[in-house]
C-alpha cells in the first residue's frame, strides 16, 4: 500500500504550501481522522468559501465580481460558460439546423452527459435526439488509464484532465472515494472545488516578467518555506542570507522569493490584469457546463502578496488548471477545449467539430521563460522525485516534462489535503497538457505529481514514432 510512507510522518513540511508542526498527530487531527469522509460531500458542494493557508492571518471571502473597495475582482458576466448572470443560458441550437461545420462544441452544451457515453467503434459516443450521434474526443485507452490512476490514488475526491494543444480532450475523469464511491464523477473536473495553491505562482510569473522582472535576476531572501509574513517583504541584509532568483522560485515553490517581488513590482491591477489575461474568472465555453474559477486580489500589502504567492483567494477546476498550463505550453495562446469531434445523423451526413481560433493571453516570450521553469520543477524542483529514479533517471526517458506542483491543506469542514500538478510534454514541442488535482486525507496513496507522471508515461507510451 502506497499511502503515505510509514517511516514518514506526515507532518513533514511540505515545500510548496504550509505544513502542519513536526511531530505526532494533535488531538485535532486525530478527531478530524475519525470523522474522515463522512462529511466530505458538504466539501464537494461547498467549493471551499475560505481557504485555510496557515493560521496567520483572516482569510478573504472568495468571489467574482464582489471586490471590496479598491480590490480589484476578475470579473466576468458568465460564470458558466455562457451569458446570463445566473449562469444558466443554454447555448444549445435544434439538432436540425447544425452547420456541416462547427468551430467549438458550445452549440451542444445541455446535451453531453459523459454518464451517458458509449464505445462506439474505436471511441466513445453519446446518443442525441433524432437518433443523432456525438462521437467524442476521448481516446479509450488514456480514458482508461486516467480512471484507473484515480482510482489507485484512493483520494477523497479527485480530478484529471488531458487534452491536446489545440483544446481537444483526450481524457476527463472524476472520482469521489466515498462512502458510497462514484467512480464516475465527472463533474469533479469541471467544477472549482480546490484552491489554486502555488499554481497560482504561474500567473504571478507572467505578471513579475511582464513588469520588467528578469528569471535570472538575483533575490536576497529569508524563510517563505510554509507561510509569507511581513518581514519577508522588506529586504534585510542580516537575514536575507540566501540569494535566488524567480525561476528558482517557481520550481522550488519559494513563497519568500515570489511574494517579496510581487509586493514590489505587482499592484492589484497589475494581478488582476494577468489572472484576467490567463482566462481566469471566466468559464470554458464548450459543450460541458463548467464552472468559473474564483479570484479575488485581497486588500492590503501582505494579503496581496499572500494571494500572488499562491496561499489564498483564488480556486480552480481541473479544466482551469490544464487551459492555464495550456496558455504556457502554446507560447502564449489562449485555446478553447472541446469533446465532441463530430455529430453524426441517422442518415450518415456528418458536422464536423473544430477547434476555436486561440487568442493571444501573455507574449510568447514571457510564456517561453515560464516554460523553463517549470522544466526546472521536474527537473531540480518540487516534482523531481516523482519523475526521477533513485539513480536519477528521467521517468520518461528523453521526454521533458514542463509542469508546476501546488499543495494547500484545509481544515473545514473536515481536513483535505489539496494536491496539484499542471504541465505538459514534451516541454519542447507539446502533444499533451495535463491537470490532475487531489483532495487527500491525512493518509494518502498519491499525490498529483506522480498522478500525472503515470498518465503522462502512458500518454507517452504510445504516441507515434517520429518518421526518418
């Protein structure tokens, strides 16, 4: 059994997120064991109203378009993908007056129930009225895969996505561990349910390189491990005896390092324009009903460095998480995903589905240094040990994997330890992006990192062999 290492406590820290102390289990912790996943459904429809990231500290209310005064909100009129402000506007069209040619799957929203797919010759198909077919862009065998690896991670909940470049999904899975288990929760990847934690540090990057911030520009820096206090801000020749730079941040997770430049260089403008310009605050337009994830810039100086430093006021889905890393993997292009590849009539004529033309988020430079660095987390960073052995040999052989790890631990209702890992692969010419997101108890089989090597080597593992 692969949970947690027993000759490991648990309370070890954890270098990108707070840590509980060393040591042995509180009696709190102990009482939030026993009560364990019975109450874990109030989670999943809660999707988290206060995101505990130490106890340092008041804890902002998350939402869009409700800023308090001279804190800017990403705000958007659609929370759900479409145009009403309750979110509910069905952007579905008659079956009957489908183009031969759809850009985007949208026009089918309200009509794909991925609890409704079927295999149908060498994919999966969904049943429409009219005796219509929507064929999926869902590949059987990483489907497979994906559910088979959240299944083995045994997480209370959990969500994994895979898609190609242009926005195609190759693999949407959701599982909740229960009691009772659903191993068919696909809407744990299309709703925000978990914090963003230091995936957050992407957009923050985007922003610091975009304000003039160099990837190698030396940082003096002291603590920042698990927490962001108000002397990390300020620069102090007798503490700050360790000097690093922004690259190093965003692969090791250094808080200290991302929260002092961003208090800096970044105002709340400036993070709200970044989030803003990475889709955030609004919903994926396509053919499943997503959520939009949530963020706030807090008030204050130390807040707002908290919040770029990834520790608060911002939640993603796992769709979120993979179009943001897609942002990076497409030097700069903003893509909207689909999962229909065709609709097919009774009669045999067919509507080809394609993808959307993609918009330019961030330069393509700034997304090619933040590329590196997240080379650098599986590289020398925080997910090393899930892509290396213990000889120090890449787990995919010669592939590159470009990626970032998040880790966030929340007490309330009951304790869930949130995991992330957002990348792609290759890291020099990507053919998949991935987001896998946890939430762990205090025992756990697997975090996200190692999640998502598993999936990238199967992905991998079968992709066609380069021509001569």
């Amino acid at each position: 059994m692969n949970r947690r290492n027993p000759s490991r406590p648990r309370t070890r820290p954890r270098t990108d997120s707070p840590a509980q102390p060393r040591g042995r289990l509180s009696a709190r912790q102990l009482r939030h064991r026993a009560v364990g996943l019975a109450v874990l459904a109030l989670v999943g429809a809660g999707a988290a109203a206060g995101i505990a990231a130490g106890d340092d500290g008041p804890h902002p209310t998350l939402g869009v378009g409700s800023s308090a005064a001279g804190s800017p909100a990403v705000k958007e009129s659609d929370t759900r993908g479409s145009g009403d402000a309750d979110g509910d506007v069905d952007r579905s069209v008659p079956l009957d007056q489908l183009p031969d040619r759809l850009v985007g799957d949208a026009a089918l929203r309200g009509r794909i129930d991925l609890t409704a797919m079927q295999r149908g010759g060498d994919g999966y198909e969904i049943q429409l009225e009219g005796g219509r077919r929507a064929l999926l862009t869902l590949d059987p065998r990483l489907q497979a895969e994906a559910e088979s690896i959240l299944a083995r991670a045994r997480a209370p909940m959990a969500a994994m996505v895979l898609m190609t470049p242009d926005g195609r999904i190759l693999a949407l899975a959701g599982r909740k561990q229960g009691p009772p288990a659903v191993e068919t929760a696909y809407d744990l990847a299309t709703t925000v349910w978990a914090p963003a934690a230091s995936v957050f540090k992407l957009v923050t990057a985007a922003a610091l390189l975009q304000a003039g911030v160099g990837p190698n520009q030396p940082v003096c820096y002291h603590g920042g491990l698990r927490s962001v206090a108000e002397a990390n801000l300020i620069d102090d020749p007798r503490r700050d005896r360790s000097c690093e730079d922004l690259t190093f941040a965003v692969a090791r997770s250094q808080n200290a390092i991302v929260a002092k430049l961003a208090h800096k260089f970044l105002d709340s403008s400036k993070l709200a324009a970044a989030a803003h310009a990475f889709g955030l605050g609004k919903a994926a337009d396509f053919s499943l009903t997503c959520e939009s994830s949530r963020v706030q810039v807090p008030d204050g100086d130390l807040e707002r460095a908290r919040f770029a430093a990834g520790f608060w006021s911002s939640e993603l889905s796992a769709v979120d998480g993979a179009l943001r890393a897609s942002v990076v993997a497409n030097r700069g292009m903003r893509v909207t995903p689909r999962i229909v590849s065709e609709v097919v009539e009774q009669d045999g004529r067919r509507h080809r589905v394609v993808s959307a033309a993609p918009e330019r988020a961030i330069p393509a430079r700034v997304a090619g240094e933040i590329g590196r660095m997240m080379v650098q987390t599986t590289e020398k960073g925080t997910a090393y040990r899930a892509f290396h052995d213990r000889h120090g040999r890449g787990a995919l052989a010669n592939i590159q994997v470009a990626g970032k790890t998040g880790s966030l631990d929340r007490d309330t209702p009951s304790f869930l330890g949130y995991s992330w890992f957002v990348g792609y692969a290759p890291a020099d010419r990507p053919e998949v992006i991935i987001a896998v997101v946890f939430g762990n108890a205090e025992l756990w089989w697997l975090k996200a990192h190692t999640a998502a090597r598993l999936m990238l080597e199967a992905a991998m593992a079968h992709r066609p062999k380069p021509r001569d």
